[in-house]
C-alpha cells in the first residue's frame, strides 16, 4: 500500500513539475502542453515565458511582461512549422520596443485625441505619446506592465491567465481596473484571447491584441502578396493625425475595399488621402455597431507560397488594419531575422478610435458593477 501512495505522490508531483496537460488523463487535451521558463527580470521581478503546444504542431509562446506573443509557430501546407510573428529575443528588447510587437494594447488601445476626454463633469488629461494624440495605453501602458500568470487547462485548451490591476490614475485614466487576458491554444489550432475588465470608478476602456503577422514566416519578407477579406462594409476615415472625423463611410469604390479577397499590395500604393496619413493601411473597419455575444468572422488571410491562412473572429465591433508602415528597415528581430518596412501586419480587433470624444461611436465607457468583455480567436489552417 505505501509503495501505491508513493508512486501516486510522484506521479502527482511529475505532473506538476512538468505541467504536460497530456498526463493528467484529460482525453481532450491529449498531446498538448504547457510549460514555463524563466524569461528574465525586470524592476525586481521576474518574467516567465510560457510554451503552449497542441498536437498538430502548432506552439505558442507568451511571457508575463506586457501580456506578449513572443512566438507562434504554425505549420505551413507541407507541415513545416515557422514562426508566423515579429517578435524579439529577449526581455530587454520588448522593454526598449515602441512598436508594440505581440502585446496587449491598453488601457486603451488606439489614438485619443490630444490626449483629452471628457467623463459627467470631469475633464481627464492623458500623455501625448504620439503627437498631437494618446496612442496605446501612453507612456507606459499595458504592454509595460508585468502581470499575474496562471496556467489553464480546459478539456481542447491549454493557456496562461494574465491578471493587470491598473491603478486609479494611471497614465491620467480615471478608475482601479481590474483586467484580465487569457490566451488559450485550442485543438482546433485557434489562439484564443478572453479579455475581461471591471472598474471602481467610471472610466473608459479599449483592448485589443497588437500581434504583427507574417503568415510566410517572421523575417521572410514583405507581407504584400498574402491575401486579405475583411467582412466590413463602412470604415471610419481619419483626418491627418489618424483621428476619425466622426463619419461612417463605405469602403466601396476606395482602396480599402476588401470585401473580396484581395493581395494586401494591390492597392496600398493607391492616390487616395486616407493611405497617405497612414503610410499605407492603418484604418479602422466597422465590423458592426455593438459588440456581439459570440466572435463573428471578420478578416480572413492566406499566404500563397506556404498556404497558410489566418482568421480573426471576434465579438469587437471594429477592426484595425494596419500594414506596419512604421517599422524601420533593418530592424533587429528574433532568431537573427531583420524586419523591415511592411514585414508585419497587425488585424486588431477593438472598439473604434477616439471613442470617449466620439458621441456617435459604440460606447467605451465602464461603469462599476459592469464588466467589459471582448473575445477574438485567431484561427490557423493551410489551404492549396
Ligand atoms: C497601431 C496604429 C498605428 C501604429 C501602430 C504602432 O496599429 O494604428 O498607427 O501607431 O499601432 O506602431
């Protein structure tokens, strides 16, 4: 009987050791796993990486440190696995990084005006980080921060828990929120984001995934010839500053017609001022006017040379489309890869920009005793 106890007591402590979903006998999980790894230290404390497998060879890797993507290896239509994202090697790199690779934008994600809203009777003044606007969160935002991680495993999923309280009056946002983000690897090869916040004070909140994606693997080249759906009929034009004018336009008869698939380089050189602010595709596309209660398709990508394809599905109801203008050329990225300009794009499913001086837009206000919520998958197959 001891020797049973003993070698039950092992098992139970392998399993914990190992974290491999696979062994603790859930059926539904069968090959997948997770692991955790010491990824570095900053401010004192320590982030940790963790590696989420399934059994068709997709791994996804996250650390601690702004919520990040800092890998994710999907096998293309001959089954040889490339990491599909722009990311970095080590801790010290996404410190210094201000194009937001892989992380979690927030607590609001995208431009606010001048910095400035207003909420009843209080008017509340943000950095200008991106002048003359607030972009991302501010100064030190979302992807800035280090986060609680737990590890989750459901029957088809494994993932990491990422818990954020935001303190009232951070980066000029009024409200204590409490956020949440849970990234689970499916067995249906879907990277699922939960996103859950909740306030003690009213104050306004936006947040969205800011992975850029090269379905041709990270550092291959430019991401002009993958192919890209987006299911919206109407985008909200800006003007110079990338700020919406306020209007709902249709994408009909413009560049930004992707309602058909079509290669993301066919028109991105079109005379047309809505490219011009943005260097290239850098809008947001209405998805509809309220959020949904389930994710809904809203761009699909394929790749053609390796055949894969990406989905985005989300509950938002807007969508940024944004080409990676911004990077440099030469840029430093992981595994000896270099980026350069339009290496990466980023689909990042969000309320729209400028929402809290937007009276017409859906609403990003969160009042206490509500929860803010979003769901966006992105799902991976290979097609050809
Ligand atoms: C978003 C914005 C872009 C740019 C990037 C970060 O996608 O829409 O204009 O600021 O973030 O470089």
């Amino acid at each position: 009987m001891r020797g049973h106890i003993g070698t039950f007591i092992a098992a139970l402590v392998a399993v914990a050791l190992c974290g491999c979903a696979g062994l603790t006998g859930n059926a539904g999980n069968t090959g997948m796993s997770i692991t955790k790894a010491a990824y570095g230290t900053t401010e004192g404390e320590e982030v940790a990486l963790y590696t989420l497998k399934n059994a068709n060879g997709v791994e996804v890797q996250i650390i601690n440190y702004g919520a990040i993507v800092t890998s994710l290896k999907v096998p293309d239509r001959s089954g040889k696995s490339d990491n599909i994202v722009l990311g970095y090697d080590t801790l010290e790199e996404y410190i210094a990084d201000d194009a937001y690779l892989g992380c979690i934008a927030g607590r609001y994600a995208n431009r606010i005006a001048n910095g400035r809203f207003t909420l009843g009777s209080s008017e509340y003044t943000l950095a200008v980080n991106n002048p003359p606007n607030h972009l991302h969160g501010g100064k030190a935002g979302f992807n800035k921060k280090i986060w609680d991680a737990e590890e989750v495993r459901r029957s088809g999923a494994v993932g990491v828990r990422l818990t954020f309280t935001s303190a009232d009056g951070e980066e000029g946002y009024p409200g204590t929120l409490d956020t949440e983000v849970t990234y689970e690897l499916t067995k249906e090869n879907e990277l699922r984001i939960d996103y859950s916040a909740e306030t003690d004070k009213q104050t306004v909140v936006n947040l969205t995934h800011h992975g850029y994606f090269n379905l041709a693997g990270a550092g291959s080249g430019d991401i002009l010839k993958h192919e890209l759906m987006i299911a919206a009929d109407r985008y909200t034009p800006t003007g110079e500053s990338m700020i919406p004018t306020g209007e709902l336009a249709p994408v009909e008869g413009t560049p930004l017609d992707f309602r058909e698939a079509k290669p993301i380089g066919r028109d991105i050189g079109a005379d047309h001022p809505q490219l011009s602010y943005g260097k290239g595709f850098d809008q947001n596309f209405i998805l509809k006017l309220a959020p949904g209660k389930s994710p809904e398709l809203a761009a699909r990508v394929s790749e053609p040379a390796s055949g894969r394809v990406m989905e985005v599905l989300t509950t938002e109801p807007g969508i940024q489309f944004y080409t990676g203008n911004f990077l440099p050329n030469g840029k430093k990225g992981r595994d000896g890869k270099t980026y350069n300009h339009r290496t990466g794009f980023c689909l990042e499913a969000q309320h729209f920009p400028d929402s809290p001086n937007q009276p017409g837009f859906p609403t990003t206000v969160l009042i206490p005793g509500r929860k803010y919520s979003q769901t966006t998958t992105y799902r991976f197959s290979t097609e050809g």
